[in-house]
C-alpha cells in the first residue's frame, strides 16, 4: 500500500487554491479541508452577535466566545466536497458573501481564534491522507507536509475570477470593489503579527495567471507521483 502523504496549498485570495485541492483529493481519494471557510465561519458568528463591521471590532468579546463556537465539516456527496456547519448550521453559502470577505481579514489577525483552529486543522490531518488549503498550512499547521504548493496570480485575474463566482451566484458586486478586497486582503493576510501568508522555503510557487486547471493538476500531479 503506497503511504499517505500531506499536502498543504497556500497562496493569495482568489488563486483557485480549493478547486486544485479538491480535484487532487478526489483523484487521490484524500480529505480535502478549506482552512479559509473556518475563518469565514468565526467571521460569521462575529458578525451575527455584532462584535465586528466595517467600522468596529470587539475582539476581546470574540475571544470569550470562542469556546462556544463548534465548527465541523459534513461531506455533500451531491456536491463532492464538505459543506461548512457553525453551532449545527449550514453556512455555506453565508460565508461567502462580499461582507465575509471584506471583514475575515480582520478576525482571523486575532491569535486565538488562530490557536483554536489551527488545533482542529491539525487533529484532521494527524493521520495524513489530507489536502488542506490555507495561509498557513506549509508554515504553521502542517510545517512537516509531504508536498507544499504556494499559488499565485495577478490581483487582475483573481479578481476577475471572483467577480464572475458572485455574479453567477446572483450577488449584486461590482469589479472594482472585489478588486479592492483582494487587494487589501492580500496586505492585511501578508502582514499580519501572528501566522502571516509566506511562502514557505520547501514550497513551489505556481503561478496560475495564464494556466488552466488541467495544466496545473498535469503539473502537480506529477509531483505528488515523484513522491
Ligand atoms: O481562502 P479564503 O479566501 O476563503 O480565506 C478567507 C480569509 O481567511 C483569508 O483572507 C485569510 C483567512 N485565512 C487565514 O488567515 N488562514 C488560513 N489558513 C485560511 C484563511
């Protein structure tokens, strides 16, 4: 039997970080984790009791909340990955939004949110067989992985990816301001205190502006087989 490994993808909003990951879980028959929807969750329950907005943060209420947030994730066969529950909840769709996104940079700065999940990320990942996508999961949660992926592209073509996922999906957005997100979440998650986006040394970069996803799977595919 061919041992398990783990592969952490990082890399800036809007790459196409989980559309590779799932495409590699499902070929791989591993478990694929979305590290950014469990920050979008916390986010949500921030937003819900009215701890953080555009124009205010109360993030020592946050932390004495923290033991009462239950994230887990439940597989949707007719979707083929899992789906993101908070307290029970279905969030999916939720945690989505443009707000989420305009203020999950901010919540997930904050250290203990970031101990408290990276302590479920890692409890999922104890046994390999893992695909798990991120900011910090070649440098902090999984330091040790198999395989480190670091993906790029330009703020133009994430943004443009972004815009068109909300448009299909109904939201009333604009381009410039997804570009504007991507851009400001680019710098708050890169110059956070506590677990910054870094490429980790042992990490290939790829860099996915102008490649396809068959391109790109062919390519890394063709790295996990080396290992
Ligand atoms: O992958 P995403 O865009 O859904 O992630 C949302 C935010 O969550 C991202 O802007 C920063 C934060 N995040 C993080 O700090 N650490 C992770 N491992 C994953 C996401």
């Amino acid at each position: 039997m061919i041992d398990k490994i783990t592969i952490a993808i990082d890399g800036f909003s809007s790459t196409g970080k989980s559309t590779i990951a799932k495409a590699l879980a499902k070929q791989l028959g591993y478990i694929y984790v979305d590290t950014g929807a469990m920050y979008r969750a916390v986010t949500l329950f921030a937003m819900n009791y009215g701890l953080v907005s555009s124009h205010n943060f109360d993030w020592k209420a946050l932390e004495n909340r923290l033991s009462s947030i239950t994230l887990t994730f439940k597989f949707n066969p007719d979707l083929g990955f899992a789906e993101m529950f908070l307290n029970g909840d279905n969030v999916e769709k939720e945690i989505r939004t443009l707000e989420v996104s305009q203020l999950v940079s901010k919540v997930s700065a904050i250290s203990s949110v970031r101990r408290k999940l990276v302590l479920v990320q890692q409890e999922m990942g104890k046994y390999k067989g893992i695909v798990m996508d991120g900011r910090d999961i070649g440098t902090v949660v999984f330091p040790d992985a198999e395989i480190k992926l670091f993906m790029t592209a330009s703020a133009d073509t994430r943004a443009q990816r972004r815009y068109k996922e909300l448009i299909a999906k109904g939201d009333v957005v604009s381009y410039e301001e997804i570009l504007q997100n991507v851009v400001e979440r680019d710098h708050l998650d890169s110059t956070r205190k506590d677990s910054p986006l870094i490429k980790a040394d042992d990490a290939i970069e790829i860099d996915n502006s102008d490649l396809g996803l068959k391109e790109q799977f062919d390519k890394i595919y063709a790295l996990i087989k080396k290992k």
